[in-house]
C-alpha cells in the first residue's frame, strides 16, 4: 500500500504542475477534469504526509532512546512521544486503506429518484408522498436543488409516481442506498377501522447520465404526445403537452408531463430515458465485474425490501444492515442522516473486507 501512496503523491505534483501551464488553462474540459482529480487526490496525499510525519517523528524518538544518556524527565517526554506517534501511525495507516479504496465513479453526480407506489392501493400513494417529502427536505438541508420532471398523483394527495432530480455535488453518494422497497405499517388515513395495513413503495436511484457519455440514436425513439392527467379539476390539462417517449430496442418507456411546453417535456423526458439507460448498462458491467458476489449493502436491487417504517412503534427499520432506530417522526422529516451514514459505513467495511 505504501508504494501506491509513492505513486499518488507524485501523480498529485503532476497534476498541481499540469493545472499551472497554459496549455491546460486554456483547454476548460481538461482544465476541469484534472481539478476533479486533484480533489480526488488532495485528502489521500495530505494523511499520507501526516502518516510520514508521524513515521518520522517515531524514528527519531527511537534513536533517541536508544542512543541512552538521556536525564529522567526528558526520556519519559521522549517515550510519550514514541507512543503517541506510533499510535498515530496506525490510525493515519488505517484512514488511508478507506482513502485507496475504488471510488464509486457515479458518487459526484446528480441523481434521478423515481417513487412509484406498490401493494397497497391509495395509501401507497399517500406513503409515496410521505417520502417525496422526506427526500425533499433532506436535499433542502444537503443544500441541493430538487427539478421535478414527472409526476402522476391521486385525488387524495397522493402520488402514483415520481421521477425527480436532484442536483448537487455528491447527491448520488448521499441517495443511492434508497434504491428498493420501502414498507410502511400504519393505520391508513383512508380507513376508521384502526387496523394497521402494510403498504409498499419502490424507490429508484439513478445517476444522471451526460449526453457525451450515453448516446441515445434518434432513429431509436419514438414520441407520442398527450393529454396531461392530474388529480381532476383544474389540474387536467385540455391540451397535448405532456410526452411519452419510447426506446424501441429496450422497450423502456418514459413520460413527462410536468411542464406546460411539449418541447420542454420531451427534453425531460429524453433526460430521464438517458439516465434509466445509462443506470442499467452500469449495472450490467458492474455485474460482470463482481459475478455471483453482492455487497452487503446492495445499490440496485429494486425488488429486495430494504426499509419498513413502522408507525405504532415510532420505528425505522434497515433490514440490510439490522439498524433500527425509534425516530420515526424526524426521519420522514429529512433527518437521514444517520440512516445514510450507516449504510456508508457498512459499505466501507464490506469493500475493505474484499480487498483484503
């Protein structure tokens, strides 16, 4: 690992030179590209100066010791330092195989989330919702922006389906274990029975895919515009805007509805196709790279069930990694955090586990 650490370091001096010539300032794209690696490289080469410092510091207090002659107080000032670097060592070594683990290349980027409801009928829609809301107010506190780009609710306030993207540095790292089926115990607002229901909504993940990066063909497309639905009344549009856009190869299928110009919601629309089609070729290379082997924590899997809310106990339930914590009410108000962060974690453990 130290050897690596050798590389990166020089690597990250190469780049510092690179990003001082002309030559690159006057090129934004690549100009652009090496501040991404350079930032990708700042964290690791300054703990591995701190792990060389800390090395430096424990030789020196080792030969002092041995070198003997040294008066009482002075060879035990001497001796804390030799500890306390040595135990430095250790740490900044450890922080640093987190460092050099493989960065999850989609981890920056934007990210579409879908919501659609599942079993359950009217209050799946109501709980689909109820996460709309909850991911909104956790990306406000990110400091994210949220761009609806199609939404099909029910009279009741709930929503059927969802596609939204959220833009802002880092947004796919902090969102992307919500892909699954998220299960909500509770007693329906539509019922006066008492009985507590079991309902399911799905959540997708999508990384926003580039338009240099994922090319969609014309030929492959076909668009069909229609009439905008809504919950009824005033909402229904009485006029063709919304898009419905079909990939002709995959048979994928994607449709826009939420702004009132039909040129705008066919550019969503093929916005979204794109990130659907590039989130499903990273799956299949990410496939063949892992084989039969799963992550603990898993990125993709729509049908696994991941989370279930309960109400009547005030409790959230990640069944991946067995965390469960009784802070119903703030969760769903944005604060997930310490969701989020744990999954992160177990993550992290499970890839340092691999790469040993």
């Amino acid at each position: 690992m130290l050897n690596k650490l050798v590389t990166v370091e020089k690597r990250f001096e190469e780049v510092n030179a690179l990003l001082c010539s002309s030559d690159v300032a006057s090129d934004m794209e690549k100009y652009t590209a090496l501040m991404k690696e350079l930032k990708h490289l700042t964290p690791i080469v300054e703990k591995y100066r701190e792990y060389k410092n800390a090395e430096s510091t424990h030789a020196e207090a080792e030969e002092m010791l041995n070198s003997g002659g040294l008066d009482k107080d002075f060879k035990e000032m001497v001796q804390e330092e030799f500890e306390q670097s040595k135990a430095d060592m250790a740490t900044f070594y450890e922080e640093l195989k987190i460092l050099l683990l493989p960065r999850d290349p989609n981890d920056d980027r934007n990210v579409i989330v879908e919501i659609r409801g599942g079993a359950g009928g009217e209050e799946s829609a109501l709980f689909a919702y109820d996460l709309y809301r909850m991911y909104s107010m956790y990306a406000e506190a990110k400091g994210f922006k949220i761009e609806v780009m199609n939404l099909n609710e029910t009279e009741l306030g709930g929503i059927k389906e969802i596609s939204f993207m959220i833009n802002g540095e880092g947004a796919y790292s902090r969102f992307k274990f919500e892909s699954g089926v998220h299960r909500v115990q509770r007693v329906p607002e539509t019922e006066s029975g008492g009985r507590i229901h079991t309902s399911t909504v799905t959540v997708a993940v999508l990384p926003e895919a580039q338009a240099v990066e994922f090319e969609l063909n014309e030929a492959d497309l076909v668009f069909e515009a229609f009439r905008a639905s809504g919950a009824g009344g005033q909402k229904v549009n009485k006029t063709s805007s919304a898009v419905r856009v079909i990939h002709v190869p995959t048979g994928t299928v994607v449709e826009c509805q939420v702004e009132r110009s039909q040129y705008q919601n066919k550019d969503r629309a093929v916005e979204l196709l794109r990130a659907r089609l590039y989130d499903e070729e990273c799956r299949k290379q990410q496939a063949a790279i892992d084989g039969e082997r799963r992550s603990q924590v898993g990125t993709g899997d729509r049908s696994e069930r991941i989370r279930t809310y309960n109400y009547p106990q005030g409790r959230v339930t990640d069944h991946r990694i067995g965390l469960t914590l009784y802070k119903l009410d703030t969760i769903l108000n944005g604060d997930l955090d310490e969701v989020i962060d744990s999954l992160i974690t177990a993550d992290t453990a499970e890839k340092l586990k691999n790469n040993s």
